[in-house]
C-alpha cells in the first residue's frame, strides 16, 4: 500500500479493507463479490465505493483487471504476468498454472508505431464441472 502514497493516494479505510477482501481470496471475484464479502465487515461501504477502489487498484497498478466472456471483470491481486482460464460455462477465472505459457516478449514499440503497456493471456473454454454437467444432461 505504499505505492498509494507514493502516488499521493490516501489510504482510506475502504481501500484497505478491499485490498485485504481481494488478497484473502483465491478465485477472481468480480466487483459485487468483493462488495458483499465487504458489506459484513463494513456495513456503510457502497457497491459504488467498490468498484472506484477497484478501478483506481488497476489505474495504479495494484490489480489486474481480467475482463470475461460474460461481461463482468473479474480482478486479481497478483499483478505478475500469468495466463489466465475463463470457463464459456460458469464465467470462472482462474489462474492457468503454467506459468511459462503465454508470457511474451513483445517490443516497446510496434515497426507501426503502436507503443504497448500491457498486455493479458487468456484462454478460453470449460471447466472440469462444466464438462461433467454437459457430459451429465
């Protein structure tokens, strides 16, 4: 949390108490899971509230921001570079394990011009449970 003060972002209650709800947890919640995991702990917290928090985590660098297949971004507290699973079944995000796959080496700048900031790995398809649901019905 220092990288808040370093970068004159106070350090408030809400935006410690959400760093703590997303680093305690090993899925990739969405914004409304980390709310009401929160909303116990801190019964004034807004949704609102959450997701600016989340969204100034990501502008800082603090968390990644993964979007899905079903429109709603999951974040993760681990701003290494890893691959990431997204499920076409139940929109679960996980950590793809293979920590080598898919990390890429990309010029600062494109032959065009394009000069890159980031990029994301993500692979898409169905979870175990979602294979044996289909295989199931």
């Amino acid at each position: 949390m220092a990288t808040c003060r370093a970068r004159g972002v106070s350090l408030t209650p809400q935006r410690l108490a959400v760093m703590r709800a997303l680093s305690a947890r090993r899925d990739h919640p969405t914004a409304d899971q980390l709310y009401a995991d929160l909303i116990r702990q801190l019964p004034g917290i807004s949704r609102t509230t959450v997701y600016r928090v989340l969204e100034t985590f990501v502008r800082l660098d603090l968390v990644r921001k993964i979007d899905s297949r079903d429109s709603k971004a999951h974040f993760d507290g681990d701003t290494s570079m890893h691959p990431h699973l997204v499920c076409l079944g139940c929109g679960r995000v996980m950590d793809y394990e293979d920590r080598s796959f898919g990390i890429l080496q990309p010029p600062e700048v494109t032959k065009d011009g394009f000069r890159i900031v980031d990029y994301a790995v993500t692979l898409v398809g169905f979870c175990e449970d979602c294979q044996r649901d289909n295989i199931d019905r």
